[in-house]
C-alpha cells in the first residue's frame, strides 16, 4: 500500500534524524529501508479494525515515589563528560547569528 | 587447562569462599589470569578492571576472615554488559559517540550486585546499543563464540554469553530488547532469562527500546539465574516502570527450585517450530519427550499473529530508538565534531561521526515510521500488532502453563555471514520478538548439539510474573539431561 522509499525521502529523514550521512550511505539505506519497509508492509494482511494500540506492554500505570527532597548528582559530576565546559556550562557554538538584534 | 568457573556454578563457588575454602582473591586471580590468556581469542571484555577486582576481593576475604555477614554474592567473579552505568572505567555501549563518557552514577543492578558483596571483573562487549545478533556491530572489537571461534557468540548480549560460557566469568548481566540475552545464551550453551517488563529496574541501562528493553542473567546452571534474579529484581523508586510489590510479590526464587512442577501443561506452536533448521527442531522435540516422560502434558495450540511479530517489532523498537538516541548531541557528553561550522553540524556531524551503520539504519527508520504521513500506517499500525500478539499469548496461558520453541532457528552462524543483509539478520529473531512485544518472561535453557558441536537452546516462555515457576520448569529438565555439564573445548 505504501508507496516507495526513495533518496529524497531518505535525505528529508536523514536531515531530521541529524545525521550528516555521505551520498554512499544515502545510496545504501535507501535500498535496504526500501527491503526492511516492504517486509514491514506485511502488517497490512492484518485487519487491526477495532483494536486497541498498545504502546505499554503490561497494564501498569506509572509507579510513583514519595515527593521528598533527595541528592542530586551535582553540576560538577554533570559537566565532567561535557566535550567543552565554560565553568558552570555546556559550552556550543554561537546559536544565534550577528544580525539577530540581540 | 582447568578453569574453575566452568567446574562450579556461581552458588557453589560463593560457599566455598564463605566457607574459607576458597579465597576470593584465589578466585578472582585465577579468573583474571584466565581472562589474560584466553579473552586475546574470544574477545568478550571490552575493559577488565583487574586491580580494583583484586582491591575488592581482599576486602571481601578480610570481612569472612573476621565473621562478618555477606552478601548473597560474595567473592563470586561477575561481569556486566557495557550498556550498564558503572562509575568505574568507561560505559561504552560498544559506540564511539560515547567515546570519553564516565557514568556518574551506578545502574540499580550495579548497585545491588555490589551490595551482594559481588566482585565486578569488567564491562562485555555487545552489538553497539544493543542493536544486532550477532555482537558484529560492537565498534570495540568481534567477540567469538566459544564452541568455534570462527562463529558469532549471538547478540546483542554476545560478550556476556561468550564470557560465562568460557568460564572468564561466573555470572554475567545482559539486556533483552528482542532476544538479546536468550539468543546469545543459546548460541553459547548457556542459560539466559529475559524478565517480565517492569520485574527490574532499569535505571542505568542506557536505554534503546524503552517499552521493550529489560535487563536479566546469563549463567552456567538455572540455579545461577535464579540466584541473580533474587539480587537484581524489585521495586525501585528510580524507574517508574519498575513494579512494586503490591502489583508482583517477589519470592525467593531459588526455594523450591528443584522442585518439579505438578500436572505442567506445556504448550507447542507447530506451525512455528517448523521454520527451525532440522536439527534445532530434532533438539525441541526430544526436550518436549523428555517433558511427557516427567508427567507432563503437551498441548498443541496457535500463536496466529507470531508471524507479524518481526514487522511489528522492526517499527516500535526504531521509532523508540530514534527517540532515545536524539540524547547523543554532541553537547552533553560524549563524541563531539572536530571544528563545526554551526551548532547543526554539532549534532549532525557528531552523529555521523559517532554511531555505526545500524545504529544510523535504525534511527532512520524509526524517524521514517513516526515522521507525519507516515504514523498511522506503520508506528500505530505496529501498536495494534503489537496488542493482537499479547491477546494471543493471554489465550495460550489459559490451556498451559509455559510455551515452549526454539530460541532461534539456527545454531551460531559463521562470522560475517549475514552482516551483507540486515533483513536476513532481523529474520532470525522470529522466535524471540514477540516475548518482549508482550512483556512476559522467557528463558533459554541448552538442550543440545548440532553435528557440528554447537549448542542449542530450549526457549520457556510463561505468563507475566511467572518466573519462579519457568525457573523449576527449566530446573526440571536441566536436572535429568545435564547439558550444562558439557563445556567447550578452548586449547
């Protein structure tokens, strides 16, 4: 019923799955999300007409803890991993650009 | 060479060092050595922490020696699936964008191995996120299979199962999100349980399929396995899908394990069973007569949506994958592009830089399944697969009290034998999806070789919270065919 995956497609996805893929790997994914989604398509033998989704496998609503005040790991534990820290923060590239008007 | 873990299970080496027997420095010396020697070969342990093992074996000797209490774990050489938090040494996940990442915590069931007096050896290597069945898509290194080393030890699980299996660890932790631990257990001829949904905390398992994933043991005997289960299962404030007691009373899971189960009504899929390679289906099937030789009933019945299981599975676990592994940004923690231009290229470019081909595949294919246009047909379609699945099993359990199957429809394939397809590969989890798809326990107990020497496992599955009894119906069988006695032969 659906109708073929192509390269469009699989660079809009890439774009919003972040991920600056080569056009190697354009080319490759877009032949087997092409095979594994055909193979999904078996789905549609099936009339699911009335049944319920379940996205939880189990009938459990969340199990909640007492609101009580509790240690938190810290900034500096946090920041340890951090691939570049400015002392108490993350630190990234500019986000916004010189002519934002900030 | 003798290899101490392979001549006792975890239970009696604990004893022995309670005892005073055996000392765990003894223990975990000899183990360490073993893993020196032949972990150049099988490539289980992606870090071995050798001197803070031997630090905590002394401490541990040092407590018996003075008669202090200990643990249920005491002295006893495990180790841990790489996708599990530890403070100590790197979490990996078998990925480079996790390049560098230290846990600053400990996962629940790291914690609760340590408060058993367990002495941690080092983090296993896996299929990068656990994603694959192989272990082939560790960016670590390739794990072999024990029995024959040009063959895959399963996945994603494959360092734990190699590990236990080669006797370089007593016991060992993995996680399961569509066989992950009972696939690698059968390939290995080892025992692996796959817990009820919500039987364990997952806090510090880094998360893949949130809806599917649960942590669990892989041993040498079902002893072992419910021993570890004892340690790791419970409620825990930290994960709020973790169950409390109210809802599933814990029990002491080793008590009446030897304990055969009364009037057991076991249930067989056929139409399943005969997709499995002749000699896999030789092995179930002398299992099953061995069952009926104990008194038990078999029962012949329908599991009519099993065949949608993987196209169900394949959707929701991406789509949740997806959405997991949005966290790895380059920002936070681990892999950052070198010099980006922009903050996009931050994400973009780690990304690409630091996950491996099927990571890439898998995000992008749950992005597809929930990106607009495309939900309805395949995320809550896949949902709705998913109920008719766990329906099915709810009629099974009301005319049997477990199902048995394969584990897979193979023994362990030869390395890079399926790596060209990964639908090829997807396929071989047809038997043990639909566990996790309906959040019940299954196991996988060894019932045999092919021709070749490889192993073959007996999968159990039971209903929600059933593992006590699954535990004395695979202790049942263990007990009389005795294939954990058989270990591979490593020279």
């Amino acid at each position: 019923m659906s109708e073929k995956i192509d390269e469009v497609q699989v660079r809009k996805v890439a774009k919003l799955s972040r991920l600056d893929l080569t056009d190697t790997e354009i080319k490759e994914f877009t032949g087997q999300l092409e095979a594994i989604l055909e193979y999904v398509d078996k789905m549609n033998q099936l009339d699911t007409e009335g049944v319920e989704p379940m996205a939880h496998c189990l009938p459990i609503s969340n199990c909640l803890r007492e609101d009580t005040v509790t240690d938190s790991l810290g900034a500096d534990a946090i920041l340890a991993n951090a691939p570049q820290r400015d002392g108490d923060f993350f630190k990234v590239p500019r986000i916004l650009d010189d002519n934002s008007g900030a | 060479m003798q290899n101490i873990c392979l001549d006792m299970d975890c239970t009696q080496l604990r004893a022995k060092v309670v005892s005073g027997e055996l000392s765990s420095v003894a223990l975990v010396t000899a183990v360490l050595d073993a893993i020196e020697v032949r972990d150049t070969q099988i490539n289980a342990y992606i870090t071995v922490f050798r001197e803070q093992a031997l630090a905590r074996a002394a401490e541990i000797d040092a407590r018996i020696a003075r008669g202090a209490s200990v643990g249920q774990l005491a002295g006893v050489p495990v180790a841990i699936k790489d996708n599990l938090c530890f403070t100590q040494g790197p979490t990996t996940c078998a990925s480079q964008i996790l390049a560098g990442f230290h846990a600053p915590y400990d996962a629940t069931v790291v914690q609760r191995l340590l408060d058993q007096d367990a002495v941690i050896l080092g983090k296993l290597n896996m299929d990068e996120f656990a994603m694959g069945s192989s272990t082939e898509n560790s960016s670590m290194k390739k794990t072999t299979n024990p029995w024959d080393m040009n063959r895959v030890p399963g996945g994603s699980s494959g360092g734990s199962a190699a590990a236990v299996a080669a006797g370089l660890c007593s016991v060992a932790l993995g996680s399961d999100t569509g066989g992950s631990i009972r696939q690698p257990a059968s390939f290995c001829g080892v025992v692996g349980l796959k817990p009820t949904y919500g039987r364990v905390s997952r806090y510090g398992l880094v998360a893949y399929g949130s809806s599917l994933d649960q942590i669990g043991p892989l041993t040498r005997t079902v002893r072992d396995s419910a021993l570890m289960l004892n340690v790791i299962a419970g409620h825990d404030p930290k994960d709020s899908t973790c169950v409390d007691a109210a809802t599933a009373p814990l029990c002491d899971y080793t008590a009446d394990l030897d304990a055969p189960v009364e009037g057991l009504r076991i249930g067989v899929v056929p139409e399943l069973n005969v997709g499995a390679d002749a000699q896999v289906q030789t092995a179930l099937n002398t299992a099953l007569e061995a069952y009926k030789a104990m008194g038990a009933e078999l029962k012949a019945l329908a599991l009519p949506h099993a065949d949608y299981a993987i196209a169900a599975y394949y959707v929701i676990a991406t789509a949740e994958a997806s959405s997991n592994l949005a966290r790895y940004d380059g920002v936070h923690y681990g892999h950052r592009t070198k010099d980006p231009k922009d903050y996009v290229e931050v994400y973009s470019k780690s990304r690409a830089e630091g996950f491996g081909a099927e990571v890439k595949r898998r995000i992008m294919l749950g992005t597809y399944a929930l990106s607009s246009g495309y939900y309805d047909a395949y995320y809550l379609k896949a949902l709705k697969v998913r109920n008719l699945i766990r329906q099915d099993f709810t009629r099974a359990f009301q005319q049997c009290d477990c199902v048995m199957m394969p584990v897979s429809p193979t023994t362990a394939f030869k390395i890079g034998e399926k790596t060209a397809d990964p639908l090829q590969m997807y396929l071989a989890d047809i038997y043990t999806i639909s566990a996790n798809l309906a959040g019940i326990p299954a196991l996988s107990v060894p019932c045999g070789f092919d021709s070749q020497t490889l192993p073959i496992g007996l999968q159990i599955l039971g209903p929600a919270f059933s593992e006590a009894r699954m535990l004395r119906i695979a202790r049942m069988y263990e007990r009389q065919a005795q294939w954990h006695k058989h270990t591979p032969n490593m020279s």
